[in-house]
C-alpha cells in the first residue's frame, strides 16, 4: 500500500516539474499585462481591437516558450510519461474546461448584447465569478495551487478598479493599475519558479550522458 502511494506521489511530483515550470505564469502574466495597457487604445480602436492587437505578440510568446522547454527545460527534467489514471484526469480536464469555455463565451455575448439594461456592477461580478471558475477549476485538475490564487486576483481585480475609480479618480476604471499589479505577480512568480528549476536541476554533465560507472 505504501508504494503504491508513494507511486503516486512520485508521479505527482513528476507532473508538477513537467507542466509547472513558470513558464505558465509568464504567459498568463503577460496576456493580462495586455488587460493593463489596452485600456488606453480602447478610444481609438475599440474595446475589440485593444485586445486583439496583442495577438500576434502572444503567438510569438507562445513560439518562444515552446523553444524555451525544448531546449532548455527539456534536457533538464527529460521527457515525463503519465500513467492512464492521470490521462484520464486530463481527459476529463479538456471537457470541463472546454464546456465552462463555451458558458464563459455565452455569458460574454449575452452581458454585450445586454450592456444598456446590464449595471457595470453585474457585468463585473460575471465576469470576476468567471474568472474564479475557470482559474479554480484548473487549478484542481492540474494539481497547480497559484492558479487559485490567479483566479482570486483576477475576480478582485475590476471590483478594486472600479472602487480606485469611483474614490480615488483613477483612469481607466482603474483597470491599468489592479491588472498591471495582478500580471506582474505572476510574471514575478513564473520568473522566479522558473529561475529556481534551472538552478535545481542543472545540465547533465557530459560523464552523466555517458553512462559511466
């Protein structure tokens, strides 16, 4: 019994180093760092295009930390195979996370089509609640704590810009200020996580890729 549960655990640990690399934190940083500045070119280009204009800068972050695992990650932690008690969990993962995906967007189109009899309140508690589910339910299924923690503050985030906004005249609705703050957390944490994986496991030196005795 014992080693089946330190199995697990193992296995555990193994998929935690695999797909908790920082590298995650980065990119979600840096999308809502694009939730920070957008508001400033949402006059000139509407509130669609201030998002959409960062695209193809996600797609080349994408590219880069695609790159970054291979050649970097990689040759650190090696390849990292799964038993079928956790494919079935990520199985299961895709569905609920594609099936809250479409609720989020339907809820998205209905809070936009609704925005005159809507109060900036309701659409902020919708989408803050959103946030909270599809970070939480992550969060679960990937055995990944921070995204607990991303959900949390990305749900807090326009309430605390609206309220800098109402007390304190911040531009914006304040979004700048509690979106910067909230991408720069995980920009932070994923630079450190990842920084401290490269510290931990170091190349293999050339008599461990030798096979020496």
């Amino acid at each position: 019994m014992s080693e089946v549960i330190s199995l697990k655990q193992a296995e555990k640990k193994a998929f935690s180093l695999a797909t908790q690399d920082g590298l995650v934190d980065v990119f979600l940083g840096c999308i809502f760092i694009g939730w920070a500045i957008a508001p400033f070119y949402s006059a000139k280009l509407g509130d669609f295009w201030s998002s959409a204009m960062f695209l193809p800068f996600w797609g080349l972050l994408m590219l880069g930390i695609w790159l970054v695992r291979r050649y970097i990650v990689k040759p650190r932690i090696g390849v990292v195979k799964f038993g079928e008690a956790r494919k079935t969990r990520m199985r299961w993962f895709t569905g609920v996370m594609l099936t809250l995906n479409i609720i989020s967007m339907v809820l998205g189109l209905w809070a936009a089509s609704s925005a005159d009899s809507l109060s900036g309140r309701a659409v902020t508690a919708i989408f803050g609640v959103t946030c909270l589910v599809l970070f939480s339910t992550a969060g679960y299924f990937l055995d990944f704590p921070r995204l607990y923690i991303y959900g949390l503050l990305l749900c807090l985030s326009p309430f605390v810009g609206e309220w800098l906004y109402a007390d304190y005249g911040a531009s914006h609705h304040g979004f700048p200020i509690t979106f910067g703050v909230t991408s720069g957390v995980m920009l932070l944490t994923g630079l450190f996580v990842f920084i401290r994986l490269l510290r931990n496991n170091p190349l293999p030196s050339a008599d461990d890729t030798s096979g020496k005795d």
